[in-house]
C-alpha cells in the first residue's frame, strides 16, 4: 500500500515537465517564423499604398536596376524617375597598404589628337634620300663661299727653284630643285650661279688673275627607294642616278693652271649606293659612289679627266624635332688624267673633306648653315655658306 502511493505521483511530475517543454519549443518556432515573414513579405506592408503603381522588373529595359533577394524585388529610387538614371561607377578597390591613388584615366595607343609632325630629322639629308610625298618640291637657294690654296715648286731660268702659289675663290648660290614623282622617286636638278677667280703668282717674279662668272654645269638626278628600313633594325637602302651635263664655260688649260671656272666642261654620269639607319634620335648614313667623265676635245686635244669614286658617311642628331645637328665625311679619289691618250704625272687627286650642319625647320622653310674643312691638300681649305629650303 505504500509502494503504490509513491509511485503515482513520481509519474505526474515528469509528464508535467515534458508537456511544458514542448509547449515552451512550439511558441519560439511559431515566433521565429512569423519575424521572418514579417521581415520579407513586403506585399502586407503599410509602406505602399492600394492607390500607387505597382512596378516590376519586366518594365524596365535595364534589369541592372533592380536588386533581386530570393523571390522578391527591390526597386531604387530611380526607378520612380522619368528616365532611369545611370548607375555611379563602381568604388575602385582599395588596396592592402590602405592608400588609394589616383591615375590618368587610360587612353587608346591608336587615338591621336591634333594634326600629325612630318618627321623632319632626317631632312639634312633631302637631297640624296627620298623624303617628298608625291607632286610635292622643294627649291633651295643660298649663298656659298669657298676658298683653296696650293703652293708648289716651279723651274726658273737659267736654273734654280722657286715657290708658286694657286689661290682659287669662288662665290655662288646653290640653286636647286626637287620633285616627288612617287611614293618611292624623286626627282632633282641644280645649277650654281655666281663667280670664280684665281689667282697664280710667285712673289717677286709674276702675279696672274683670272676670273669667270656665270653659271656652272647643270646636274640632274632621280633618287630611288629601293628598300624602306626598320627603325633600329635595317637601313633604308637608296639608289641615285646622276648626269653631269656641261652647260658652263670651262677649258682645259695645259699647264692646269689658268682657268677659274664653276663648271668641269664635260658630261658626266655617275651612281651612288646610300644606306640611312634611324636610331632615335639618332641617324647614320653611309655610301659609296662611281662617276664617269666623258672624255672631251679642248683646243684640238683629247682630254678625259679619269674616274672617281666616292665615299661617305656620317651621323645626325635630332636635338628637337625641328632641329638636327649633322656631321659627315666627303671623300672622293680620283684617277689620272690622260692627254691623248697618255697620264698627266701628278694629276691624280683625293680629296678629303669634314661638313658640319645644323638643320634648322621654322615657319616651313628648311634652313641650313653649314661649313666644310679640307683634310687632304687637294681638297678646299675652307667652304662655308647657307642654304634656305622653301
């Protein structure tokens, strides 16, 4: 009777406690769910009104204006605009060491902006390369002065040995001009005009002065560009046609002596090989040269004055691109001069010679001045002049 009376109530006391905790974990399940559908379900909130319109993401062109979480859509504020509005840019990111830095916004390599620069650097060299469009030209005019001395020995009678001294000056303008037939020929013809005198004297014994004016032989030649280089890589190959034609006043004087003369008095062709290698700002040039001298009858006597071969190379710098610095060495040798047939002794010649230029590109005129020294003796002491390119 005992044991049954302690056990009843033992067995209420746990169903009482098991009931209240499942009532207890029913009413937070109820709770949580009812926060969540209050948080999303904005089809019962009080914030629209019945009146206003309804929009949804398939009236906008743009789905980029509508933030989409889960099934439900969130419309911006644009969206209740006229005209939808652009979104901002996006924020840039923001690096780990914390700082942002601003950088000029990037821009095509192909775009350009205002009128494009002719390469102007390499206009030293205008009138042996190939540098006019087509139906385009250029004349140049000037004035150049140059001057050589030579002294030599001289026989006296009845015996003895004595000094004599040649002095030849001459004075011209370099008029010239250049024509661009093609993409790859040009054309071009010069003709000097001015004055020369020398002078050949023996102090104390005698003094002979001579002088000419007038124009001197016409030269006319084609340029063409056989191969156009790769800057840094190869060269642009230049192929030159030239002809000599004797349109000055000249004689052949025995003695070689007496005559002041612009012109050489025979016809002439010649061809030359220039290769021009770019390195900006730096430019080399190099090439090599024949000319043929025609011979020629002077007071009923043979005279072919030989060949001559000539050689170059150089080197300009582009100080701006208006303004390039150039230097170059000339070298010509030429081979004896015959006389019906027979070697003049002594006539053979090489002449070796420095030029030094400065380029100068203003208002659309090419202006040069430049000045050369003579390094042989056969060659001309001094010449200096300038020469303006319209």
């Amino acid at each position: 009777m005992m044991r049954t009376h302690l056990t009843r109530p033992r067995h209420n006391w746990l169903a009482h406690c098991l009931r209240s905790a499942l009532i207890a974990g029913a009413a937070v399940f109820i709770g949580q769910a009812s926060t969540a559908s209050a948080q999303w379900d904005y089809g019962s909130s009080n914030s629209f009104r019945i009146d206003e319109p309804l929009f949804v993401a398939s009236d906008f062109e743009d789905d980029s204006l509508v933030w989409r979480y889960g099934t439900n859509s969130i419309m911006p504020v644009s969206a209740l605009q006229e005209e939808p509005g652009a979104l901002p840019p996006p924020l840039p990111l923001i690096p780990e060491n914390g700082k942002v830095e601003l950088v000029e916004p990037p821009v095509s390599q192909d775009q350009e902006y205002g009128e494009p620069l002719e390469d102007f650097n390499v206009q030293f060299l205008r009138t042996a390369s190939v540098l006019l469009d087509p139906g385009q030209w250029q004349m140049d005019v000037g004035l150049v002065y140059a001057k050589a001395d030579y002294d030599f020995p001289i026989t006296l009678s009845p015996s003895g040995v004595g000094r004599a001294d040649l002095k030849r000056r001459s004075l011209f303008v370099p008029f010239a001009l250049r024509y661009g037939l093609t993409d790859r020929i040009q054309l071009s013809g010069s003709l000097p005009i001015g004055w020369a005198h020398q002078e050949y004297s023996s102090l104390g014994l005698f003094d002979q002065n001579t002088d000419s004016g007038g124009i001197g032989d016409l030269e006319l030649g084609v340029n063409l560009l056989c191969r156009e280089g790769c800057y840094g890589y190869s060269p642009d190959v230049i192929l030159s046609f030239g002809l000599t034609a004797p349109t000055g006043d000249a004689e052949y004087a025995v003695n070689g002596l007496t005559q002041a003369t612009l012109a050489n008095g025979v016809w002439a062709p010649s061809v030359q090989l220039l290769m021009i290698q770019r390195y900006d700002p730096i430019i080399y040039f190099y090439g090599l040269g024949y000319r043929y001298q025609a011979k020629r009858e002077f007071n009923d006597r043979d005279v072919f004055y030989g060949h001559q071969f000539t050689y170059n190379f150089g080197v300009g710098f582009a100080v701006n691109d208006r303004i390039t610095l150039s230097t170059a060495f000339l070298g010509l040798y030429q081979t004896e001069t015959q006389l019906d047939g027979l070697g003049v002794p002594g006539s053979m010649r090489e002449l070796m010679r420095l030029r030094f230029a400065a380029t100068t590109y203003r208002c659309g005129r090419i202006v040069e001045p430049f000045a050369e020294i003579g390094m042989s003796d056969d060659a001309a002491d001094a010449v200096v002049g300038i020469v303006w390119t319209l």
